[in-house]
C-alpha cells in the first residue's frame, strides 16, 4: 500500500501535501515545489498556517479543514 501511495504521489503533476493535525508536513511531492518554487527546508519548516499567512502557499485544503476542527 505505501507503494502505491509513493507512486500516486510521485507521478502526479498536481501539487500534493498532506499535513498532521497541527499543520506541520507529512507527505508532498515535488510538483507542489514546482507550483510554489519553494524549497524543501522552506515546506519542513513551516506548519501550514504560517505558510499561507505568508503568502507562500494559497490557501489550501488541509489549512481550510485544520481550521474547522
């Protein structure tokens, strides 16, 4: 199974991100580092939050859903 989700995630050439409950990364892929021209450091050392009030990323999903919790 994780094969399959590597492979899911590694292909796509949508930008995919997957974070914990409090915002922090998870999984994402390279071509959401592509869309954002962001660094690896720069993803690892943000939780989701920050990110968006920094206009680093758009709003996304997984910031819209921590926010409902």
């Amino acid at each position: 199974m994780l094969s399959l989700l590597s492979n899911v995630l590694n292909t796509s050439s949508d930008g995919l991100f997957v974070c914990n409950i409090e915002g922090y990364p998870i999984l994402y892929n390279e071509a959401l580092l592509e869309m954002t021209n962001l660094s690896h450091s720069f993803i690892n050392s943000y939780v989701i939050y920050d990110a968006v009030e920094m206009m680093a990323v758009p709003k996304t999903s997984a910031a819209i859903v921590l926010e409902t919790k």
